[in-house]
C-alpha cells in the first residue's frame, strides 16, 4: 500500500515532499497509514448512516481518523509551500492505494535513499562535536532530509531547496530552525537553553511511558542522563540536533 497526493499542478518532487511529511505525522502517532484510512472509513461511515449510537466508532478508529487528517493537511502544507493561497487545494488529497513495485520503481525519480541514510548518522555526530556554525552541515542536512536532489558542496554554486528559497542555517540561525520546527510540530513545547547550549522538543501531550518518538533532547536527555560529553555549540546546533535525532526513526 502507498500514499498518493492528488494535487493539481504538483511536481513528482513537491508531491514527494508532501509524501514524505504525511508519513512522518503517522510515524509520531505510532500508527500506518493504512490504521489512518481504516479509522477515516470508519468515520465516514458512520456520517452517511446518521450517526447511530450503536455503530460509533472505537476511540482508536476515532483517533487514527484524526491523525488521518492531521497528516493529510501536512501533506499539503509541505507539498504546497510556497504556493499563493489561492492555488492550494482546501480538500482531502491524501489516498492510500495498491501499487505494484514494479511500476513504482518504473516511475521512482532517481533513489537517494541510501546515500541518505548512510550519511544521517555522519551529520548528527558532526552536529555533536562542531565548534561553530558549519554551511557544509547545513548542506548535508538539507540533503539527509530530501530538500535538495542532490548533496551540495562548499565548492559549487549553492544551490536553491525546492521552494526556491536558500538552504537553511541550521547551525547559526536561532529564529529560522524555530520556524521550521513549530511548523513542522504544531502545538509541540519547544525549550531552547542558551547557558549551558541545549534543546528540548515534545508533545505536551504525551506522558512518561510515552514513545522516544515524541521526545527529543539535544544534550540532557529528559531522564538527566547525557547524550554526548559537551553541549552543542550554540542554540540553533542545539535545536537542530534535538530535531535530527526526532528524525533517527526514519532513517534506521
């Protein structure tokens, strides 16, 4: 089974990242898309014979349904960024369909997955132990990430992310990587220390015996313990090193 966006006027590669940002809310959530789909069935069902109490949903088809919707609007949201308003669709555009491998990889734009994930842990430990601000990391993560098609290099023409923007400062620019992760965590605490550097991210929601997935730390870990001898270099290495490490699932 795979996601398929239906958005008019969409590359294959913003249609990817819409993918890409669909899958990571049902990864935070601990469930499949499909668990989404069959708990939207579910609701939807429920709509159409008039909402009889005997045939509600269960609260776990009730909250796969909303995590169904929340990944569809950040399908969207990612796939559409930098679109005017008025061009971005308002209606689901998320379905999940049987495709045979085969034809996917037929169709696939060429695979930098392993590449990728190869260089992810590289990029985290570099993150670790950087003095400062480093652009080649910048590159590297906005690569890891699938925001560029391919790595970049100090020694070429910097290249613009799909949005035609310039790759962000993830090691120097505090306010930028704030940005991006309350967009990319809605409704999620963010806690930056500025002496000693350190970063914390999670779902206010969540509890203790939650999953990792839903905490991430820089330095000290939310149990106190360390994750690495020193504390990142500055705030914005600290924040994006919180983040990287949320996005080790994807990547194992």
């Amino acid at each position: 089974m795979e996601l398929r966006l239906n958005i008019e006027g969409a590359t294959s590669k913003e249609l990817a990242r819409g993918v890409a940002a669909a899958e990571a809310v049902f990864a935070r959530a601990g469930i499949t898309a499909l668990q989404g789909a069959e708990g939207l069935f579910a609701l939807e069902g429920w709509d159409i014979k008039g909402f009889p109490e005997d045939d509600k949903p269960t609260e776990d088809e009730d909250r796969a349904a909303i995590i169904w919707e929340e990944a569809d609007e950040a399908a969207t949201i990612a796939c559409c960024a930098g679109w005017t308003e008025d061009t971005i669709p308002r209606h689901q555009v998320m379905e999940l369909i049987d495709v045979p491998r085969t034809r996917l990889q037929a169709e696939a734009l060429p695979d930098t997955w392993p590449a990728r994930k190869q260089l992810y842990p590289d990029v985290v430990k570099r993150l670790e132990v950087t003095a400062g601000p480093d652009r080649q990391i910048d590159f590297d993560i906005a690569f890891v990430l699938g925001w560029v098609p391919e790595r970049p290099t100090l020694d070429r023409v910097e290249p613009l992310s799909e949005d035609g923007d310039r790759i962000p400062f993830f090691t120097s620019d505090l306010a930028q990587v704030e940005e991006m992760a309350r967009k990319a965590l809605k409704d999620w605490t963010i806690e930056v220390e500025r002496d000693p550097c350190d970063a914390h991210v999670f779902n206010p929601a969540a509890g203790d015996d939650d999953d990792d997935e839903l905490r991430m730390a820089a330095w000290r870990d939310f149990d106190g313990s360390l994750l690495m001898e020193k504390p990142p270099a500055n705030p914005a290495i600290a924040l994006t090193l919180a983040m990287m490490r949320g996005q080790s699932m994807h990547f194992e």
